[in-house]
C-alpha cells in the first residue's frame, strides 16, 4: 500500500497516513460487522440451549435483525440526565470504545497483520486497562446510584482479574522471549503444520490458557462475570442511563471486547491463523484468514455457551476467585515455565549442566522431560489450590461478609 | 513533523495538567490527570520508548488513577469544601521551588553539557530487553530497593485490614 503510493504520489508521509486510514477503516468495518454476527450468533445460541427460537423473522435465519436494531437505535432520541455530569456522560461511551478499538491495531487476522510493534501483547494489556476508567465514567457521570453501583463493581471486579490475566500472558512471554503478537504467532509455527506446536498443548501453556481465558471473560464483562451490569439486581449496570446511539456504542464495544478477547485467545494459545495451508503466498493469506475467524468465532460461541450454562457469580465469589485461585496459579505457572524453558533450552552455560544429559538443547528427551516435570507442578497446583480454597473459603466468607 | 507531533503533545499535556489544578470537581481534575498521563506516554513513544509508554499507560492510567477515582466517588467527596489554608507557609515555598526548577531547566536548555555517549542506537535503548538487562545488572539496588518499599506498603495494607477484623470480633 504505502510502496504503490509512494511510487505515484511520492509524498512520504501522506503515504504513512493513507495506509493507516485506510487499515483503520477496514478495522472499523470489519469490526462492526463481526460484531453484528456475534450478537446474532449470541442470540440464536442462547435460544437453541433454552429450547426456544430466538430472533428468525429478519432476513433468512434472521441474520439481518441486528441491522434492524442498528436503524431502531439510531433513530431514538438521544437523553442525557438532568443531573448528569454532560461532558462525562458524553465522553464515556466515546473512551469505552476507543480504548476497545485501539486493541486491534496490533491484533493480526490470520497473516494481515495491521501494525506489529515489539511490545504488542503489553500494548493490548495498556489500551484494555484504560476501558476500566471508561465504565467509572459512565458509572458517575450518570448522577444515578445504580449506574455507580454498576461502575465501582466493574473497576474492582476488571482490576482484580487484570493481574492473572497478565500475569498468564508474562508465562507466554517468557515462552516467546518477545512481546511482539507476530512472534508469538510465529512461535507456535511448526514447519510441518503440526498443531501440536501451539501453546495450548503445552501443560505451561493449557494452565496459561485457562487462567487467561476465565479472567478475559470478567475483563469482558461476560456471563457468570457481568455483575456489573447485572439486569436483577442493578436495571443495566453503568449503563442505565444511556439510551439511543450512545447506549448502541456501548453495546458494540462490549461486543467487540468480547471479539478481541476471542482473537488474542486464539493467536496467542491456538496459533492465530495458522493451519493446513496458510503458508502459501495469496491463497494463504485467505485461508489465514479464515482460520483466525473459525478459531475466534469458535471461541465465542464457547463464551455463548458458558453464558447459557453458569449462573452469575455473588460479588465475592467473583474476588475470592480472582486473588486465591486465578492468581495462584497464574504464578506457579511463571516457575514451571521457568522450569520448561530451563530444562529444555539452556546448557552448561547458564548452569544447567545435568540438563545435558539429556542431549542437546530441544531435542526429544529434553521435552519430555520438561512436559513430565511441568505437567505434574501444575496438576499439583491446580488441586492443592482448589483443595484449599474449598476447605477455608466457606468459612471466611460467613465470618466477614464483603460489601460492595 | 516529529516537532509539530510534539509540540502539539507537549501543549496538550501541559494544559491538561493546568485544568487538573484549576477544576473544582475532584473527578474532573483525577479524569485531567489520566489525559495528562497519556501525553507523557506519547512522549516516551517519540523518545523511542514504547516500553516505558505502555507500562505508563497500564500501571498509570489504568490502575492508580482508577484507584485515586474509585476512592473519590466511593466517599462522594468529588466538591470539596472552601476550607481555610490550613498550611500557609506552603505558598511562598512552592514558588521558590518552581522558580528553581525554571532556572534548573532554563539552564539545561540553554547550556548543555557534553552528551554521555551511548554504545546503543536509540532505537534499541528503550527495547524491552535490553532495559530489563540494565534493570537487573546495573541498576539492581535500586529495583531491589524499590521492591522492598512496594512489600512494605503491600503488607502495611494488610496489616490494616486484619486490624479492624480483630476489633470486629472482639
């Protein structure tokens, strides 16, 4: 893009601007109408798993009922509070979906890759922890107790499970040795196409996986999480006092958190685009493509499901679980990653000697090892930490009820 | 181009933090201080620094400043009341101090020193790695020391939280 450009025009910067113009806009596009798909693949779910229809009158299957909720919520009036703190209230929604949009920049669609920067996974962690300041917003600016309520539920809950979720990527990390999105693709690239190369099917990498995905689902506000919008107990959350086209931009960042969630999970654990095939110069490329959204929207379709299976979560329930099982084991995951790379990459250099015993660095006893030795500390882990949690949490939570 | 991205960054960051000091709303000053933040995060991106912007943006922006509005409207405190300058001496001391810092910067401007010469590009100075391999080598006092100091407030609050759940039993 910016080559062609710069051969016609010759104007260097002018360049630089187009191509991200015009990479924005597709991201935009491209965006919305996932995100159309993902409400009515939400809807259609749920309403198979509850034994009813769901939304089938518009167009064939119903597929064009969100364009029909898209013109029904443009056309309503638009209503801020009287009380309302108006430029707060305002400029909430508009940060809610900023920070959710600017995640994509660095998300790769199979091999399109929109701009890879060396602390890519960082840069996704940063942009996400700024929609936590979005929803406080929304939550005050509303003058309205529900609507705070809702807010101070989602900045505690999004912060709490904010530190195992990173702390599940720092062992991908640590895996990778980059914190660029397209390494860590790359990494899980195996020149045989095998799928056994991608991290999920490494204990380190399984454990990474579950911690990442539970915690993403509160990040995202998701069913058994969503107590901050919870409809029996708080009307709609920070939400409450948004109608109209501010109340639909809410919506579509909440639905494209959710997709972008489904997007890093599946580029950082099931190898993003990668599958049969999508090595080969054009052709590959669509097949990548292809790959990323079959994973993705596979993946959210697994968030569907949770959704009609758990019920909500009590308040704290949802921290308990974050401060003394997630983030547990998030950290004993760092020391058997530790445990894996040791074992499997270093010699008598960094003062692994006795690894060399067992061949040289990456060969097949060395990874059997390590898979034993780390399969076992994480089982380990995951049942002690369970154990304890189902022995002591019963009593604490009787003796101090938590209010917030 | 890089000095009217800066310039254009520098004024927004300034003015943001003028409107931090001079808003009467708490949230509204806290909601400036989270812009002000960004700014200087960008900053660090011009300054080849994009570790240093995202670790700005994430710890700053998103988890203290989400804490400092948390805390804010948690006690509904957001007007705070017109009460007397309980600290008077502050006044004159501050502005002795701001104008040191003036002539502290005038000076560096004006007459700067011979750079310290760097073995990297600096491009690869603000490069994950090779920070984190400065962090723990040279400056591994300083971290260590740093981390000692976040223990000790990390236990303090805990400290403070078992307190007041004896005094509940008893």
């Amino acid at each position: 893009m910016r080559a062609m450009w710069e051969f016609f025009f010759g104007v260097g910067w002018l360049a630089t601007l187009t191509s991200y113009l015009t990479i924005t806009t597709a991201i935009l596009v491209a965006g919305s109408l996932v995100m159309m798909l993902l409400t009515w693949i939400e809807r259609r779910g749920l309403g198979y798993m509850q034994d009813r229809k769901g939304p089938n009158r518009v167009g064939p299957f119903g597929l064009f009922q969100p364009i029909a909720e898209a013109i029904k919520t443009i056309t309503k009036e638009d209503i801020t509070p009287t009380d309302a703190d108006r430029w707060v209230h305002f400029l909430a929604p508009v940060v809610i979906l900023a920070s959710t949009v600017a995640a994509f920049a660095v998300i790769p669609w199979g091999n399109l890759i929109p701009v890879d920067i060396n602390v890519g996974v960082l840069y996704i962690v940063a942009v996400s922890a700024v929609h936590t300041v979005g929803i406080l917003m929304a939550g005050w600016a509303s003058n309205n107790k529900f609507a705070l309520l809702g807010g101070m539920r989602g900045v505690a809950q999004a912060i709490s499970y904010e530190i195992p979720q990173v702390l599940s990527l720092v062992s991908i990390v640590m895996l990778v040795g980059s914190m660029s999105v397209v390494d860590v693709i790359q990494n899980q690239m195996d020149p045989y196409g095998n799928i056994l190369s991608w991290h999920i099917f490494t204990p380190v990498g399984l454990l990474s996986f579950i911690v990442f995905w539970i915690a993403s689902l509160a990040e995202g506000e998701r069913p058994p999480f969503d107590n901050p919008e919870a409809e029996s107990e708080l009307v709609a959350g920070y939400m409450t006092e948004y109608g109209g086209m501010k109340f639909a931009v809410l919506f579509l960042a909440n639905y494209l958190t959710n997709f972008a969630i489904c997007a890093v999970t599946a580029g950082v654990f099931l190898g993003g685009g990668n599958g049969p095939g999508s090595d080969i110069p054009i052709l590959g490329t669509l097949l990548s493509v292809f790959y990323f959204l079959a994973k993705s929207l596979g993946l959210f379709f697994v968030m569907v499901w949770i959704r009609g299976v758990v019920p909500r979560l009590r308040i704290d329930e949802l921290m308990h679980f974050a401060w003394k099982f997630l983030l547990p084991l998030a950290l004993v995951n760092i020391f058997s990653t530790s445990l894996w790379i040791a074992i499997i990459r270093w010699g008598a250099e960094q003062g692994m000697g006795i690894a060399e015993a067992l061949g040289a660095p990456g060969s097949i006893a060395r990874i059997a090892v390590a898979w034993v030795v780390t399969a076992i500390i994480n089982v380990v882990a995951f049942f002690l930490v369970a154990r304890l949690n189902a022995t002591r949490g019963v009593t604490t939570y009787q003796a101090t009820p938590t209010a917030v | 181009m890089e000095i009217a991205f800066f310039i254009i960054t520098a004024l927004l960051t300034i003015g943001a933090a003028v409107a931090m000091v001079l808003s009467h709303n708490a949230v509204h000053s806290a909601l400036w201080l989270v812009l002000n933040f960004f700014g200087v995060a960008v900053l660090y991106l011009l300054l080849n620094a994009p570790f240093l912007a995202m670790v700005q943006i994430t710890v700053y922006a998103g988890a203290i400043m989400v804490l400092f509005l948390f805390v804010i409207m948690l006690l509904g405190s957001e007007q705070g009341q017109e009460e007397v300058n309980g600290l008077p001496w502050q006044t004159p001391v501050a502005l002795v101090m701001g104008l040191l810092l003036v002539v502290m910067a005038g000076y560096a401007l004006f007459f700067p020193g011979t750079p310290v010469p760097t073995t990297q590009t600096p491009n690869e100075i603000g490069a994950p790695d090779i920070l984190a391999r400065k962090l723990f080598s040279t400056y591994l006092l300083p971290f260590e020391i740093t981390s000692v100091l976040l223990l000790v407030a990390l236990i303090g609050a805990v400290v403070l939280t078992m307190k007041s759940r004896e005094g509940d039993r008893v």
